[in-house]
C-alpha cells in the first residue's frame, strides 16, 4: 500500500482475527513505524486506518487488537511526494463543465479502490481521471457565487491532499 507523505490516505489491512471489542474499547491500533492510530473495525478480516503525517519512504505497518502485542506479519507503507505545477485552462465559464488538465509529479495511483479528486474550493469536488504520473483531468463544477472570483484548486488521493494548490478563474460571459 502507499499514500501521500502529507498522510491523510485511508489504508485497508487485511488479516484475521480482528476485534470490534477491541475498537469499541479503542485498543484496535495501526503503527506506521512509530506513529500510531486508531484503527477502524471493518470485520474479522479488515481493518480501515488513516495515515498520519510522514517522509517520503517506505516504512512497516503493523496492527494490534490491544494497543500493545503488534502483528509480526511485515506488512509495508510506502509514503510519496505528489506535486502540482501547473493548471490548463486557469479559467472556465461560472457554469462548469470546462475540461481542467492538472500538471504535476508523481500522480500514483496504487490500486483500483483509490481515485484522485480536483476540489474546486467553494464549488466542490469532482473525479479526477488520472492520465499520467504527470497528468490528471478533471471537470470543472459550477460556481457557486454569482461574480467573477478566482479560487483555490486542490488534488486529494483517497483521502490524502497533496500540499499544493493552483489558481482557477471562473469567468461569467455576458449574452449580447
């Protein structure tokens, strides 16, 4: 599994024996490396966590239904850096539907179960489908203030936001 070093990604472990008394009594624990937190008890076989904050790298996840005897199972997180650079279009109509392609570094996508997001700050968040390590596309929504504004792009990967954001003009065309 991986996720932006900016934590926030929503990791599934599977295993066996998990307790949901041990998560109702908030003993149900996820280590990556050092930092722990809580897990959240999905069944017997799953367990939902959300990774804290980290560097770039890759580090060891461990769980434990007591918060103290961890699993030995060697299981591995691997943290990476996404980074924006650029945003084409930088404008779009107040109705949405423009076409936004997000530049940047490092757009992974581990598995099938997490998708990237744009969050049009105000207006929304929508899918982002992702092209390349270094392209995503998304649609723009509509505005939701009736004046001119620029507002803050973002990305988010299951969860986890990259530290970047880009600017985006919405436009409002007046009918002649």
């Amino acid at each position: 599994a991986s996720g932006l070093a900016t934590g926030g990604t929503l990791v599934k472990v599977d295993g066996v024996y998990f307790s949901q008394r041990a998560a109702s009594l908030s003993l149900l624990v996820c280590r990556f490396n050092s930092s722990s937190v809580a897990g959240h008890f999905v069944s017997s076989v799953e367990v939902h966590c959300v990774a804290p904050r980290s560097s770039a790298g890759v580090i060891s996840l461990d769980v434990s239904n007591d918060a103290q005897m961890f699993s030995a199972s060697k299981l591995s997180f691997e943290y990476f850096v996404s980074t924006l650079r650029a945003l084409l279009p930088a404008h779009g109509p107040a109705y949405g539907g423009t076409r936004v392609h997000i530049f940047g570094d490092n757009f992974r996508l581990p598995n099938d179960e997490q998708r990237f997001w744009c969050i049009f700050e105000g207006a929304g968040r929508v899918e982002a489908y992702h092209r390349s390590l270094w392209e995503l596309v998304c649609v723009s929504p509509q505005s939701t203030s009736r004046a001119p504004h620029s507002i803050s792009v973002a990305v988010n990967l299951n969860g986890a936001s990259c530290k970047d954001s880009l600017s985006y003009t919405y436009r409002f065309e007046t009918a002649i």
